[in-house]
C-alpha cells in the first residue's frame, strides 16, 4: 500500500501541467483560392476526463462526430488531388501518408500513423479550387478513420 500512495501524488503532479496544454495538429486548408498546409493550435485546452474508463486522464475535445468510416488502402495507393468533401479529422492509425499541393510545389507532409497521425482537412470545393493529393508510399496497408460534416475547429 505504501508503494501505491507515493506513485499516486505523482500522478497527479503529472497530469496537471497537461491540462494547460494545447493540440497541435497539421491541417490542410485554403487561402485565395489555393490549398495549404498548416500547424494549427486549438484554442481550448486538454482538460481532465470525467469518463468512466478514462477518468483523470488529459482528453481534448474535438467536436461531435456524424459520421465515421474506417478506410483500409492499399501499400503505394495514390489517393489524386481530390478537395476534402466536408471538413473532417483524419487519423492515420497505420503506415504514412505523404501530402502534397498542386498549387506549391515547395509544400509537403509526411504524417504518419499512430500518436501523431490526427489532421483536419478543410480544403472543400467552395474554398480549394484544387484540392490536395494524397499518396500511401508505404510497404503495407495503411489504415485510417475519417470523420465527415464536422464543424470547423478554433486554431
């Protein structure tokens, strides 16, 4: 018991820097007319999860989702320059990703899978004439979920 309640203080003393923390993520949007990739940093800080389960622990808050879809591709899939069809958070669970912008060829991001592998994508027809390209150079599949129709975050 003794080893428990030192390890529990110090847990704490951990936590709480990290609820003055923010998100940072890279997001592809758009300015007059063209795609651009950004660092975005959300205005709302991580907080500290009331939820059974995950209790205590930092969460950020990203929004609602309406709908969620989990996407296996294939290794080296070329994804083209599409626009995003709404604004949507992309996680690359697995393998990488390399984004590029037709309209700036000295623009580009490698995102890989895992803990840093969230994006919001924002690049839609009414704001990208273009759009981005999304290519998996990868050995293996990749994997994702993406989010679709979700209100625009605070950066």
């Amino acid at each position: 018991m003794l080893a428990m309640q030192a390890i529990f203080p110090f847990s704490l003393l951990m936590l709480q820097p990290a609820t003055s923390l923010k998100l940072n993520v890279t997001a592809i949007s758009a300015r007059a007319g063209s795609s651009t990739l950004e660092c975005w940093q959300m205005d709302q800080p991580f907080n500290t999860s009331s939820q059974p389960g995950t209790a205590g622990t930092a969460q950020a808050p990203l929004g609602s989702v309406s709908s969620l879809a989990y996407s296996i591709l294939p290794s080296n899939f070329d994804g083209g320059i599409h626009n995003a069809p709404q604004n949507q958070w992309v996680v690359f669970l697995a393998g990488l990703a390399y984004i590029t912008l037709p309209d700036d060829n000295t623009t580009s991001a490698y995102v890989t899978g895992g803990q840093f592998g969230l994006i919001f994508v924002a690049d839609t027809k009414k704001i990208s004439k273009r759009g981005h390209r999304t290519q998996y150079p990868g050995h293996h599949r990749d994997r994702c979920l993406a989010d679709s129709d979700v209100g625009r975050p605070s950066p």
